[in-house]
C-alpha cells in the first residue's frame, strides 16, 4: 500500500531540535552565563549525569622538601603522592515557556511588513524567539551556579540560594580557607577595599593560589561599585576617574559576577580553571523545541522549550579563600 501522510488539517512547522540541533540553543542558554562567557570558569561538556575532576596531590612532610631527596643509588620512595577526586553531579533543568506571538511579532516584522497569520513560524522568528529565551536562561543559570538556588543543587557560594555561616559553609566552595570579615562590616565604598585586603591576605597564605592564571576576586556588581569608587578616591587623575574597566587589586583582578546577589557581602579569591562547570551538550541529551499551541487550541502562543542538565564543583577544595562574615 502507498504510505500516506497525515496532517490532520494543521500546517505544523518543525520546531524540534535535539541533538546536534539543538545546540546552538542550549549551548547558548549555558554558555551565555557571563562567569563563562567570560572565562572565569572551566567549562566540561558531554557529561552524563556525573563527571570526576582528578588531580595530583603532594604532602610536603616536616617542612621539607616534598619530592626532591638527596641522590643515592637506589633512592626511597617518598610516598608523598596523592590522587584526589571531586565529583560533579549534573542536575536536570528545563525550560517551558509561552510567549504571545502578537506581543513580540509586529516589532521583529516591522521592517518585513505585515503580520502573517497562516499555519506558518517564519524561520528568522523561530530563531528569534528561540535565542532571546536562550539569553534569558543564561542569565538565570549565571545565578544558578553561584547561588545554587532551586531547582539547581549546591551552588558555588550557597547551598539553597542562602548566604548565611551554614549555606556558604555547605556551598561547593565551602571548603576554602575562610577570611572572617565581620571586623569590615557591611560593604560600601569606604569598607570595600578593607574586605579585599582581608581576603587578599588569607590568600598570601597559601601562595600557590597566587601564581595561578587568571586569579582573583568574585564579588557582586554592587561590590564592584564599591571598589570603583573607592579605588578613583585614591586618584585625581584621567586614569582613575575616566576609565575603570579592568581594575585590579594588588595586581589581581576584580570580576564583577553577576551571580553574586548584590544583597550577599561576599567576596571568593581563586582561578578560573578552579572553578568547573558540567554540561550534557553534546551527549544527544539535550533539547530545544518551538511548539506552534495557536494551531490547535485557538490561542496566539508558542511555545519554547529546553532542557538540559548542569553542575557546578571546585576541582581543587584548598585553593581558595571565602571572604564573608562569619560571625553573624
């Protein structure tokens, strides 16, 4: 018998995307995340439900030298070698929404003339719609990791979204040397630069953090506020009071991190390939779909839908510093 197709009277465009596909639309909802749009971060990709971040650890016993020993024909072992593992836990997230075509489509047309309403998404509109939801999850995923606010597990800074002595203690980063700064107080232009020096200097304990690529400090935007103002008070000069986009303390620069609230006085010292994220792009997991609902229920929505699975870990737990109040 011939096959036949059935359409069953709607003009249904393909709107789903897995896969391959569906990867310029998730990648984008992750990777659009500024902490690793901007490289403050490692990123994994084709992780399925877990990944292990190994590495080589050395005991330096009796304040000596920890692999070097005096020659001899035979040598000693020093035992001095450790494989340490952290483990990254993927959590599954989707995303579901309705968007009302006659609320966005007469502004993305208006140079194309007028609004279609046939069966049909015009595939530049699909792209569109499709791309700016991807812009609006990266940015909720930039909160996400940092946060570890629901449905994510375990953030970076917080264990549920909370920034008190037992969330940030609970939090992946929560295993890094603790700069205690109650002393400082709240954060504000005239006590930034004292919570920095606070932070900087449980930093110097431990210099290897200090010759990493790439280290220094995460804190919010009005933190980073904060320090521009303070460090223009320091000058008159064109220099300070004209351009302040990549400032450094102690030679070490200041990232702004938007998934730092602006409410939590927070600040954490590290590198970036310290700090890993865990995507499943790439594994045929993830999916991306644009789904026409005004054909069969009388509506004008569609609606766009995503998911995809993260997770968020320290690759190593004592290479960093967590400058906080903890005290209150």
């Amino acid at each position: 018998m011939k096959s036949q197709k059935y359409n069953f009277d709607m003009d249904v465009v393909s709107g789903t995307y897995a896969g391959e596909l569906a990867l310029p639309y998730v990648t984008a909802a992750i990777t659009g995340a500024e902490t690793l749009k901007n490289n403050r971060a490692r990123l994994m990709e084709g992780v399925v439900a877990k990944a292990v971040i190994n590495n080589v650890a050395f005991d330096q016993q009796g304040g000596g030298a920890t692999v070097i020993q005096a020659a001899s024909c035979a040598g000693t072992d020093g035992a001095n070698t450790q494989l340490t593992e952290q483990l990254i836990t993927l959590t599954d997230l989707m995303v579901k929404e309705v968007i009302c075509r006659k609320t966005i489509f007469p502004t993305f047309m208006a140079a194309q003339g007028r609004m279609r309403r046939d069966g049909n998404i015009p595939p530049d509109f699909a792209e569109f719609l499709l791309a700016s939801t991807a812009a609006q999850a990266a940015n909720d995923v930039e909160s996400l990791i940092w946060t570890g606010s629901s449905p994510f597990g375990t953030g970076l800074l917080s264990a549920n979204g909370t920034f008190d002595i037992t969330n940030v203690r609970a939090s992946q980063m929560g295993g890094f040397a603790e700069a205690d700064l109650d002393s400082v107080g709240a954060f504000t232009k005239a006590t930034i630069l004292n919570a920095l020096n606070a932070v900087f200097e449980t930093a110097a304990a431990t210099p290897g953090i200090l010759l990493q690529p790439g280290a220094g400090f995460y804190l919010s935007y009005e933190a980073f506020a904060f320090f521009q103002q303070a460090i223009a008070a320091q000058s008159t000069t064109e220099g300070y009071n004209q351009q302040l986009l990549t400032p450094t303390y102690l030679g070490y620069p200041v990232y702004p991190t938007a998934g730092i609230p602006n409410t939590a006085d927070i600040i954490a010292f590290t590198y970036p390939n310290n700090v890993v994220v865990a995507t499943n792009a790439y594994t045929g997991n993830e999916a991306a779909a644009l789904i026409p609902v005004y054909q069969y229920d009388g509506s004008d929505n569609v609606k766009v839908t995503m998911d995809f699975a993260i997770g968020v870990n320290v690759a190593v737990p004592g290479d960093g510093v967590v400058g906080f109040d903890f005290t209150a």
